[in-house]
C-alpha cells in the first residue's frame, strides 16, 4: 500500500480570489463577477500552493471568479477540474449588486437581522444560510463518496458557501 492510500481523506475549501466588487464592499451573491486584477494574483499564487497538498481532484463553483480559481489549482496539480453549481455563493436576492449601505437603507431590519446572526432570506427573495448548508452539503457528500483514503479533494467556491461547507 503506497502513503497517499492511507490515512484520512482530505478537503480543502478554497475562496476565489479578490473582485472588485469584494474590493468595494458590494455584495456579489451569484452575479458572474469576475476576478480583479489582484485576484487573478492571488489565484495564480493558490495554484502552486494549495497543488503542494496533492489533490485529486477539484471541484469549482460554475460562477466565474471561483472557476478561474479553482483553474488555477488543477492546472498546477494536472487534475482534473469539475464544476458543481450547488457550491455557488449564497443568492442575495435584491442585495446583489449593492454596496453594504445601500443594504441597511433599503433592507434595514433584515441587514439588523443577519449582523445579529438570525438566518433570514438574503434581499427578500434571497436565500438563508440554511438553504446554503443544504445545497453544499450534498455536493460535498456526493464528492467526498468517490475519495478514496489518504485522497485529497479541492472545493473552489465563495465565503458563505466555503462557511456552509
């Protein structure tokens, strides 16, 4: 039995790099931003460093900013690169696109809501973090049943959904 047949599985949860809309404060829920200049940077620096940790594969939100990311690292690995929409980023409803004051001006109590950790739907018609769990945690099931022992697997996704993951 070779080393890298043994011992626990391994995943590694990875946000995409920087976009301007990060940089400004604007929430991005699942616009198709893409990475700014710094997060083509940082991605590129990912790439080498988290391949180093020998992954068999990675799995990549469908939203472009994590993609390019997660590119980055199967590219480095030369593993192959699979895309799962269920890691998107949390739908923000009508906060998709607004910078954070325009959120506690236009959605105040529910802002007041989420800064106090109550799960309430994101902009109205957005999603909870509990419809995220959901959605993560069976693409993460499903990807972690064919991780054979010693494996490890690569999520590039976002932050509520890297949370959730």
């Amino acid at each position: 039995m070779t080393p890298e047949a043994v011992g626990p599985r391994r995943v590694v949860v990875l946000r995409h790099g920087e976009t301007t809309h990060n940089a400004a404060g604007i929430w991005q829920g699942q616009l198709d931003t893409p990475l700014s200049e710094r997060g083509e940077r940082q991605a590129a620096l990912a790439g080498p460093a988290v391949a180093a940790l020998g992954p068999v594969r990675v799995v990549t939100s469908d939203l472009q900013r994590a993609r390019r990311t997660g590119e980055a690292v199967a590219s480095a690995a030369g593993v192959p690169l699979l895309e799962d929409a269920r890691l998107r980023e949390i739908h923000a409803g009508g906060w998709q696109g607004l910078t954070n004051v325009q959120v506690a001006e236009g959605w105040p109590d529910e802002r007041a809501a989420v800064l106090r950790g109550e799960d309430v739907p994101r902009g109205g018609d957005g999603e909870t973090m509990a419809d995220v769990v959901a959605r993560v945690a069976e693409a993460v099931g499903e990807h972690l049943e064919g991780l054979g022992p010693g494996e490890c697997l690569v999520l590039s996704t976002h932050g509520a959904a890297g949370r959730a993951a």
